[in-house]
C-alpha cells in the first residue's frame, strides 16, 4: 500500500468509508493527480434559489452544457420561500420550503436530502459554472470520500448594474443583446463571463497562492472554502452533518460546515479548473457606492451622500462584525476565536489519567493541572472524579464522568492524554502565538524537533500535513503525554492505524512526572 494514497480498509465501525474508496496521507491530495474514477458517479447539484428568476435561468442552462455525462447528473433546485415559485425546465426537480426568513443551510440539506448522487455540488442561483465544472470539481470526492473541493469563484457584471449601462435586479432575462448592459441567459457563461468580469477577492486569490490551492491547509483553512462552489461525497456529508440551520442570516454557514468537515478528517482541495461565474462582486465589493458627486455644485447633497455612505458601511461592518462573533463562538482555533474570551467549542482538551492501581493525590492532581492552564490558559482540562472538587472553582477543569467532559474529549481539534500526573514546565524562551503556530506548521511538515518545542506548539502540529500524534517522553523513552488530532483519531477508524496520518516521538526536557506527594506550597512559591 502507498504511503500517499491507498485503498479502503476493512473497518468494522459505522464510520467506514464507501466501498473502492481511497484514503491519502494528511492533505495530500497531489498523490491522485492524473487519476480518474472508472466509472463516473451519481453527481446530484443542489442550487439553491430565492427570488432571481434570471440568475437562476443562466446558471440552469449552464448546468445543462456541462460535460460531465447528462445521465450521470441530476439537479434540484430548493427555493427558500419566494413570493412565486421559480420556473425550472423539465427534467429539473424543484423543491419549495416555506418562507420562514433566510434559511441557506435549511434549504441545502432539504436539498441533499432529496437527492440520489455519491457526489453532492453546491452552487447558488447567481453562481453559473463553466462546461468542465462538475467534471473537474467532482473528480477527487468520487476516489477519495474524505476529499472536499471547492472550485473557483470568478465574479461577473451580468446584469449590467455596475457598468452602467442597465438596470438591476431582473437582468438577464433571456432575450436581447449585450447592447444594454444586461447578459442575455443565452450567452455562454464561459464566454460572458471574461467579456464582463469584475476583479476577484485579492484575500482568497493569496490563500489559495500560499497553500498551493490547498494542498498545504491548515486548521483555518476553512475560510477558504466557498459554498456556493464546494463539493464534497454524499458518505462525507452525512460523516460531518448537515449545514447548521441556526445560520437564519447571510454568511458564515459555509465556513463553519467546512471546519467541522477538517476536523471530520477533511482533504481540502481547490480546484482552480473548476470555474463558475457569480453574477456581481464579493462581498467587500458589494454596496459601497460612487465616491463621485453627482452634483458637486451642492456641498449639502454631496454631505448627505457621505453621511449615508458611511452609515451604510458602518451597517455592513455591524453585519459582519455579527457573522464574526458568530464564528469566534463555534470555531474556537486560534486566529477565530478571541485572544481573552473563551469560546463555547473546545479547541484543546487535556485529560489527566490515573496510573492503574495508583490514584492521583489531590496535591499531584493540582501541581499537574495548575501547570498544564498556565501553559495554555484557553484549553479544557479533564480530570478524575475523585480530584474533582479541587478544581470546582474552575470552570475550565471537568470531572470525568460528567456529560461535558465527554462532549469536550469527544469534539476537541486536539486531546492530550497525561499518563499521569506531569508537571509542564514552564518555556522560558517565549515566543509571540504567531510565531509558535509558524513554527509548529514547519515542523509539522518536516518532523522536525521543533514540532514539539512546547505543548503549544505540538498542540498546533497535529492535524496539519501528514503529522497526526505526537507521542513526548522522557529521556528513558517513557511515554508522560500523547497529542493527537481528531482528524487523526477518526481516520485510523476509518482506514486502520498509522495510514492516514503518521506519528512522531519526541523525548522533551519541559514534562516531568509529579511522583510521590508533592509540595504544593514549594510549587506556588517558586522553590521545588
């Protein structure tokens, strides 16, 4: 078997991966470069629609000239509620909720729920791919289920509004010539798109840059992840859930489906063939308005239109301010989540676990924990039950046996597993969060020793590239800590241990076992 990519395994867990299914080694989703499936799978496209008939109309009759094979494609168009239905062609299938608000994620996994495919496509009414779209987006979910692909959002002025030369809202509606502004629906979406293009997020172009379209991802590496252009295996869908419908307003249900699918054991993927055309600009570009005076003779018109220019930007920053805070509440790695507030997600959880046959003192217990937030104030600490009551002031150290406990070790981007109680030294050689996550992603890739310098730093490793658990010892080789990666951990039950993801041992001189009873006062003031 390859260390880059392989078959499935044999898993007897519920969790096991579609037959002919393949895994790779972290992200590397290169090793399947060149590779096609046999037979072309099920592909169901799931378009989601409220009010834009014309939009609507261009990117169905560009889903109709896809190459990908017509028989091997269906469609499902799920409407969120506008005052009358949209028309569809035959052999569209259309579904209508009720108009409840805006319910994006509702209406995705209604549509999901309706369709027949192994290979689920994403796209928005205003979002029309190219000939070769599905074919190239769905290439790698059909080899390997875990794999997510998310194509590339160029942005077009179809309607004609930012150019000036027509009307907004119904552009497009299918008759009609260029000569207005408006892109008739009949235009290929390949050729009007470039004729009307608009200049793409500069952010994201960058990001997909740096990553080598996402083969080098990370933990955050969700904001990349567009949803009006992801595809993912229905079997991985159904692995992470569903898109979460408390999103009941515009942004950040994509980002925060795409987080928990890496933290599922996810293979991010942009595919920069894989081109479909949203009708106007990104978001930043959206709304800001002329900076021209239309009358620069009248200094009271031209206040009044600053003024509401810059109430409107201050409304849509509050907009996306809330999308933010949002975010920062479910995500909680670092570069999300805020610097002093704790989220209401475990990035890290610490579990202390009792030696058989030798119970944890409270004295022990407290020297280990104490040292543990000290270095990493932000992680969740679990704890034996009898040494519980110790820490009841702390909300972030649980007993086992409490059901949050369970949530924590069960939902956490990273679980390290004290064999005891182990005093984490303090690193005297302190480095900026930044600079330690830097470093970490380094090491990660390479393995080298620097990828566990501190418990931070080895927390931020696991799960990026190839480095799933890092087993830390003492200079005898005995093990005082195990870091490992939920991606890690769910994938060794889908394919068998040590496939997926590789581990490293590292003998570290900042752990030392907490033996005997303590003193707890000689801990606190600094002498032993």
């Amino acid at each position: 078997m390859s260390r880059d990519a392989g078959s499935s395994a044999s898993v007897g867990t519920g969790t096991a991966p579609p037959a002919g299914g393949r895994f790779v080694v972290g992200n590397v989703w290169d090793a399947l470069d060149g590779v096609w499936p046999e037979l072309p799978p099920l592909v169901s496209v799931v378009v989601v629609h409220y009010r834009q008939q014309a939009e609507l109309d261009r990117t169905l009759a560009a889903l109709a000239r896809q190459s990908y094979p017509a028989e091997r494609l269906e469609v499902i168009v799920v409407d969120d509620g506008s005052p009358t239905a949209p028309s569809v062609p035959d052999g569209v299938r259309l579904i209508v909720q009720e108009d409840r608000g805006f319910r994006l994620s509702a209406a995705r996994n209604v549509g999901v729920a309706a369709s027949s495919g192994s290979v689920l496509c994403f796209v928005d009414a205003d979002t029309s791919p190219e000939p070769d779209y599905v074919l190239r987006l769905t290439r790698l979910p059909a080899l390997a289920p875990e794999a997510v692909t998310v194509g590339q959002r160029k942005h077009a002025d179809f309607a004609g509004v930012l150019s000036g030369g027509g009307v907004g809202g119904g552009g497009g509606g299918g008759g009609g010539g260029d000569g207005d502004g408006v892109v008739p629906v009949s235009k290929p979406v390949e050729l009007a798109g470039p004729a009307h293009e608009l200049e793409q997020p500069r952010w994201l172009q960058q990001a997909y840059g740096w990553s080598a379209d996402l083969l080098h991802a990370d933990d955050r590496s969700y904001r990349h992840l567009i949803g009006a252009v992801t595809c993912c295996s229905r079997w991985f869908f159904d692995q992470v859930g569903g898109f979460d419908e408390s999103f009941t307003s515009y942004g950040g249900e994509d980002w925060e489906w795409a987080h928990r699918a890496w933290l599922a054991g996810g293979v991010f993927a942009h595919v920069p063939e894989a081109v479909a055309w949203h009708d106007g600009p990104d978001w930043a570009g959206r709304g800001s308005g002329s900076d021209t005076d239309t009358d620069a003779a009248s200094s009271a018109t031209s206040a009044a239109g600053r003024a509401a220019r810059e109430d409107e930007q201050a409304r849509r920053q509050a907009e996306k301010n809330g999308e933010t805070l949002r975010l920062a509440d479910l995500i909680a790695v670092r570069g999300s989540r805020g610097f002093g507030v704790r989220s209401r997600t475990v990035d890290v959880c610490v579990e202390l676990v009792a030696a058989a046959g030798m119970p944890t003192s409270a004295g022990a217990a407290f020297v280990a924990v104490d040292s543990v937030l000290a270095a990493m104030p932000d992680a969740t600490v679990v704890v034996p039950d009898d040494v519980a009551p110790v820490f009841e002031a702390d909300q972030r150290v649980l007993g086992r046996s409490s059901d949050a406990a369970a949530a924590a070790l069960g939902s956490a981007r990273v679980v390290v597993t004290l064999d005891g109680p182990v005093r984490v030294l303090p690193d005297v050689d302190a480095h900026g969060p930044d600079d330690a996550r830097a470093r970490a992603v380094a090491a990660a890739v390479g393995l080298g020793e620097d990828v566990a310098r501190d418990l931070r730093t080895a927390t931020d490793a696991v799960g990026v590239g190839a480095l799933g658990t890092i087993e830390l010892t003492d200079p005898s080789g005995r093990v005082l800590a195990t870091v490992e990666s939920r991606r890690a951990a769910l994938r060794a039950r889908r394919w068998g241990a040590g496939v997926a993801f590789v581990s490293h041992r590292a003998s570290v001189d900042w752990l030392t076992p907490v033996t005997g009873e303590p003193s707890v006062a000689a801990y606190l003031g600094g002498w032993g």
